[in-house]
C-alpha cells in the first residue's frame, strides 16, 4: 500500500521543496520506491533542486491532458535508482490542475511506488489544495518566525477539514512538524521562537529540528538534495527525520547550541 | 542563574514577545474558522430585526455557536438599553 505525504506550510520560502527533495531521497536511499511530484505548476522549482531540470520532457499537466503518459513524465533520479521525479509545468497556471487528473495519477503512481511525496505551492490556492487533498501524511515545514507558525495554523485547520479523509469520514492525516532554518543561538539569546513555543503553539508530532545551515545553500546551488551531504548538520538532521519516520528511535539533535565550553563556564546547561 | 543570564533578563525578549502575540492571533483564527459561514449574515440580520423594536447599538449584541458533542447551541446575548435613560 502507498502512502501519500504531502510536505506543505502556507507560508513561501520556509524550506518546502529542499525538504521534499530531502526525504524523498531518503526514503529511495531507504531502499524505498519514492516518487516526488512538484505541484507548483507556473514555477516549477524541484527540478532545480534534484539537479534534473536539462531532462524535463514531459510534466504533470502534460500527463493529465493525455499529450503523454505518466512514465514518459516520470524523470529517474541520477543518484538513486528507486527515486523518480515528476516535474510540474513551468507554462500553464495552478487551473490547469484537476482533482480527477491528479487522482488518476495517484492510483496509477501507487501501484508502483512505496511513497509519494507531494511538494506543495506556498498558499492555499489549486495547487496547494490538490497537493494535499489525497495526503495520508502531512509534514508541515514551519520557521521559528510568526508569520510562518500562523500560517501553518492555518493550514493544520486545512488539513483537518478540506482532505479526502476529513470529507470521508477517515482517520484524520497524520500531521508533523519540521521545525527548519532553526538557529539555537538566537534562541539562546531570546531573538528566536524556541521549540516549545512553536510547540505550544502548533502541539505537532515532532519529526526533526533542521538547523540553520550554509549546505542548504550549496546543495541547492549543486543540484543535488542536501540530505546527500551527509557531512553537513542539515544533511544529517533529514537523514534523523526519515529514519523517525520510518519507526526508528533516534534522539532529536540540533535543538541545543554547540558551544558547550562557554555555556559551562557561565553556568548554562 | 547565570552572569549571562543576568543581563539577558534585563531586556524584554523579543522571542517571547512573538509567542505572546501569536497565541492570541492564532486561538482567535481557530475560533472563527470553526464559525459556520453564515454566522456574521445571521447576527447582522437578527440585529436589524431587534431595531425595528429596541433601540439597541451593534456593540450590544454577541452571537456565539457552540458545539458539545451532537448538540449545537446558539447563544444571542442582547444588553437592552437602560429604559429610564430612553
């Protein structure tokens, strides 16, 4: 059975499709069959980020149109052969999304795939909605920052009641928080919203902290997801959120700062 | 408590500033999203209906639905104007 994760936040910007293309690549390097559809039809963005953009043919709204069929679309990851792309349209607008387009798609995606990680558009607009619609599971990338955190709110209220499974009557979508671009220091210093607050706020299921990190930048520069960069703390913190998806137990990291001789010395603990 | 910690409380954090506003933005927008549409229609309605009889401002009147478990209430509270001061 196919699991269908969609990664959303409301807000643009916080991480979504270097996060998509992250956990897609970890569940594939899992031994997973993972595909990634990008939903941003009009700015198409995933492509760059998986380092596969010169091999775009044909794209999801080609797909529902019937002018290709799905596994012409489909573009094979050059790292990971059990992970597959499928592009949006970088021409056409959010309308040319279709709920019955994108549920074909879905089925025939789930007959040969282990997940599917959908990459949501910022706002709630067609293609934020479609993206989410058939989720099973949702990963809301949020920033320790106030517009971020409303904005996820707000699309937690979503989730629970525009979805498949809240217009069916199912067990709810499975929600939790990726807490990104997290910086301990300024936390430390009473600059940034901490954890808990954003916990006590949003009260998700944490799957992993990712700090603030330059490789995010590099990889991104690079094409290639940074979970590959597994040197880099970023690249270890989606490794952490994969495998804790995935049932394993590992500590949560990155929510403290590192400068532990300061903090000794000045009596932090 | 630390020496650091010491002149960090001197300064009002702008993080717990953040968190304060946002609850109370975030539990306000949680309240009116489970407001039926129709809601705001009702009440400004209801309200013309109460003027053609009462003298009664906007302000004086609060509608609320709530929900405990299969039971829905609608709850109009009116504060009628002093009737010695009319």
């Amino acid at each position: 059975m196919a699991r269908i994760i969609v990664v959303t936040s409301g807000k643009g910007g916080v991480g979504k499709t270097t996060t998509s293309a992250a956990i897609s690549m970890g569940l594939a390097k899992k031994g997973h069959k993972t595909v990634v559809i990008d939903f941003d039809v009009g700015l198409r963005n995933l492509d760059l980020i998986m380092g596969c953009e010169r091999r775009v043919v044909y794209d999801i709204i080609n797909v529902i149109n019937g002018e290709a069929a799905l596994n012409q679309a489909l573009i094979k990851d050059k790292n990971c052969n059990l992970l597959s792309i499928l592009p949006a349209s970088q021409t056409r607008n959010k309308d040319a999304l279709t709920l019955e387009g994108v549920e074909k798609i879905l089925e025939e995606l789930a007959k040969e795939f282990k997940y599917i990680v959908c990459d949501s558009p910022a706002g709630i607009e067609t293609g934020a909605h479609l993206a989410m619609y058939f989720a099973d599971d949702a990963f809301v990338v949020t920033n320790p920052e106030v517009s971020s955190v409303r904005d996820s709110d707000r699309m937690l209220g979503l989730l629970a009641s525009k979805s498949r499974r809240a217009e069916r009557g199912e067990e709810p979508i499975k929600e939790y928080l990726l807490l990104s671009r997290y910086s301990p220091e300024r936390v430390r210093s009473g600059e940034m919203l901490s954890l808990s607050d954003v916990q006590d706020i949003l009260s998700l299921h944490l799957l992993g902290v990712i700090p603030e990190s330059k490789s995010v930048l590099t990889s991104s520069n690079a094409g290639t997801p940074v979970i590959l960069d597994e040197k880099s703390d970023a690249g270890q913190a989606y490794a952490d959120i994969v495998a804790r998806y995935l049932g394993e137990n590992r500590p949560q990291r990155f929510i403290d700062d590192k400068n532990g001789f300061f903090r000794k010395l000045f009596g932090g603990k | 408590m630390s020496l650091l910690d010491y002149f960090r409380a001197s300064k009002t954090s702008s993080a717990s500033l953040a968190k304060e506003r946002l609850q109370i933005l975030v539990a306000y927008e949680r309240s009116s999203d489970s407001q039926p549409a129709y809601l705001p229609e009702l009440q400004k309605e209801l309200l013309m209906v109460i003027q053609k009889y009462v003298n009664v401002n906007k302000d004086a009147m609060t509608i609320n639905l709530e929900q405990t478990g299969n039971r829905e209430t609608l709850e109009l509270n009116i504060v009628l104007p002093d009737p010695h001061r009319v």
